[in-house]
C-alpha cells in the first residue's frame, strides 16, 4: 500500500475499482455505518441506501411496527421490501454503498445474488468494529441530546434501553454469521471504528484502498 498518497488519490482508486458495484457496511447499532456510507457514497458517486431507513419508511407507509421491539423482520419481508432495490432504474449506473443490507443468517445469498443481477456486484463488505461497552455509551450520550433523532433516523423507540440491548443481541445472534460469510468469501473489510468521525472515515478509505491492492 502507498500511504503517501492523499485521501482523494485514494478514493480515485477506489471508484475506479467498484464500477457500478457496491460496498455493504455493517456494525453494531450506533457504530456509525450511515455516518460513513453516507460520506463514502458523496466522494465516490454513489448512491446509499440503507435497510433501517428503507425499513422504516416501509413500516411507515403500511402503518406496521415491526421492528419497534428490537428484532429483524422477517426474512420473507426482507426480500420484499429491499430487494427490488438492486433493480431500480435510477440506480442502473451508479456503484452503491449500502448499510446492513441482509443482516440475518442466509439473507447474505440473495443478497448477493440479486446485487450480481442487476449489475451491482458486491465488491466489499465492511465490518466497522467497535465494542458494545462503546456504543452503549455513544447511546448514553445521544438519547437525551436534541441529536437523538436526527442520529437514530426519528425513531423515538430507539430511546427504550430495552429496544437497544434487543438490537445488540439481534446484531450478535443473527447478523454475526452474516459477517463470518463474507470473510469466508474474501471479501471483508475490517474497520477500526472505536474513534473520531473523521479518523474511522479515513481508516475506511485506507483499508478498502488495502484491499482493492
């Protein structure tokens, strides 16, 4: 790896690898995965897309609540509400950066498969590693900041410590083996997640740079 090179040299480097393909970020909740996607998604030209936000507006819309005790939807809902994504046609000629897209045990393959269809072909899958014992404290700090709902995307629930630990256990039962697939595949990418903003943005270049070399 060249690590004289600048941040946006990199990032060149990394557009030029990806294509019209994507990056699939996972984390702990409050890990900061639409943080950084969002930002990865501006310098590379791409477009984010997110399955909690996705989720919400879904659930929103049909006036459900099925992630309001913590726990994934269902599978079956998963590649109902998500899925077609792949295939939209605003989306035809632009690499993605995507947040926990299939974050259940089996959810990875047609994931998968449904990213190589379109012409989307995940490249990389992200693993930004911070402890529990950190998110709950960033958990601490924005639950009662005016931030709250901005950071957690309007979800009062989220408030409900009860919620949040179910989100972690949700995260260490079922989307653990979801992370353990992609290594197996040779396509993780491990993050150090557990600092500042702009230092966890400029891991993540610098490792996916690692990788693409």
């Amino acid at each position: 790896m060249n690590d004289s090179l600048t941040l946006s040299e990199k990032l060149d480097s990394i557009k030029a690898w990806l294509g019209t393909g994507s990056i699939n970020i996972f984390g702990l909740p409050m890990s900061g995965k639409d943080t950084v996607g969002v930002r990865l998604a501006e310098d590379l030209d791409a477009k984010f897309l997110s399955s909690g936000l996705i989720i919400r507006a879904m659930e929103s819309a049909n006036r459900e609540r099925l992630t309001s005790s913590g726990e994934l939807i269902p599978s079956d809902v998963f590649y109902e509400w998500i899925l077609p994504y792949f295939e939209r046609e605003e989306l035809r000629d632009f690499p993605l950066i995507l947040s926990s897209i299939g974050r259940w045990k089996g959810e990875e393959d047609r994931v998968l498969e449904s990213a190589e269809t379109s012409g989307h072909e995940i490249k990389a899958a992200v693993i930004l590693n911070v402890s529990e014992a950190d998110v709950e404290e960033r958990w601490n700090v924005v639950r009662n900041s005016s931030a709250a709902a901005f950071e957690r995307g309007s979800r009062s629930d989220d408030k409900d410590p009860v919620v949040f630990q179910k989100r972690i256990a949700e995260f260490r039962k079922k989307t653990l083996p979801v992370i353990l697939k992609y290594k197996q595949l040779g396509l993780l990418v491990e993050v150090k997640a557990d600092m500042d903003r702009e230092t966890v943005y400029q891991e993540l270049v610098d490792r996916l740079y690692a990788f693409i070399n």
